[in-house]
C-alpha cells in the first residue's frame, strides 16, 4: 500500500488562477507534512510545511492539513509559468531520530500557461 | 548558515564496477542525514538515515550500503552497480525541527 498517494497531473492552469494540488497519506501516525517544489533535473525544494489541522499561508502559497481525513493539500494562487515545476507531498513521524524520514507521493506535475 | 555538498553532479558508470557518492554538510553539528533515490517514474524514496557517527540504518534492502565516517560527511556506496541502480541520487540533512533540505544531487546512469 501506497503511503503517500498525489494526483500525477499534468494539472495545467492560466497565469493568475489558482493551482490545488491534493495529497493523501495512509499512516495515521503522520504528524509533519511537506510540500517540496521540484524543477526538471534540480534537487527538490522546501516550499511548504505544515503541522496542525486548518490552513498556513506563506504568500501566494497556502497548505491545508486534515488529518481526520488524511489530507493535505496545496494551493497556488496567482499562479505564475515560474511556477511550473513538480510538486510533491511528503510525510514524517515527528519527533527524534525520525523527523527527517519523509515518504514522498510521486509529485504532480503543474503547468502555467500565459 | 547550512550548506550541503554533493558531488559528482553526473555519473555514468558500466554495469559490474563500484560506486562511491560524497555528501557533507557544513554550518550544522551532529545533524541526521539521508540517502534518497528518484528513479525514472518513482518518487523519492528513503534508503538510507543517519542519526550520528557509524549509525546507520537502512529503509530498504538493496545493493547499496552508506557509511557515515565523520559528523558531516555520508557516503553511499556499491561494491558492484546493476542497472536498477540508475537515478537521481539525493543527500539531505535535518537537525531538530529543520527538516528535509537536500544537496544539488548526483543523478547516476548505469550502462
């Protein structure tokens, strides 16, 4: 079984519209929740992280956690075509020596047009 | 501030030969380190963690194996390369509640 499940897109989106990204995860043990952004051929990077159920906003970004329904999601609003890139969804167990063990979804690739 | 260092960026290797990858971290102590892969059509996934020196644990069985000699510094190793063992190769460090940030990767093809 799959631990961490994303839609693989391509998701493709006008410049200026939202971009969601949705990601579901089967441990309920999760507690620390990630959304990377990756461009072709480059090292993920950490865009994103959440930690308690609601919404948490860093500029045009905007996570969203319900761990009730093992879910968790993105949102990019005034998308940009600098945006294009893949997006994955990551979980850990928090706390000690397994913080940093993070199980990746396969990422959704987005796509802005101008 | 913290910096991780990978090196080679590309590798291509013959089937059958060793494999040895480098990753330090600089501006952190006793951080945890990590070993992903990306393959063609997968995702990121774990192989090996580090919580200090010569501890090491493994996520999954394979041909590989890492080393952790000195505080800053991760070694990810194979005595004999197979096919499968093309990809993206990824080093990545946390410490506390600082999570997940990677190195620029080694992505390795096997020929």
């Amino acid at each position: 079984q799959k631990e961490v499940e994303q839609n693989s897109g391509p998701l493709s989106v006008p410049e200026g519209a939202i971009a969601s990204l949705n990601c579901t995860y089967s441990d309920r043990v999760s507690q620390s929740f990630f959304w990377y952004r990756q461009y072709s051929g480059k090292s993920p990077e950490l865009i994103m992280s959440i930690y308690s159920n609601g919404d948490k906003e860093d500029g045009r970004f905007t996570a969203q956690l319900n761990k009730a329904s093992q879910y968790v999601s993105l949102l990019i609003r005034d998308s940009q075509p600098s945006d294009s890139a893949t997006y994955l969804c990551a979980v850990t167990r928090r706390g000690g020596s397994t913080l940093g063990r993070l199980y990746f979804g396969r990422g959704t690739q987005l796509t802005v047009w101008p | 501030s913290q910096t991780i260092h990978q090196w080679p960026a590309t590798l291509v290797q013959p089937v059958g030969s060793p494999l040895s990858l480098e990753c330090t971290v600089e501006g952190t102590s006793n951080p945890n380190l990590y070993w992903y892969r990306q393959a063609a059509g997968r995702g990121l996934q774990l192989l090996f963690y580090s919580i200090g020196i010569d501890q090491i644990s493994s996520e999954v069985p394979q041909n590989l194996s890492a080393s952790r000699p000195q505080d800053r510094q991760f070694i990810l190793s194979s005595k004999k390369l197979l096919l499968s063992d093309s990809g993206f190769y990824l080093c990545a460090w946390s410490v506390s509640d600082r999570v997940g940030f990677f190195g620029q990767g080694t992505r390795l093809t096997v020929v």
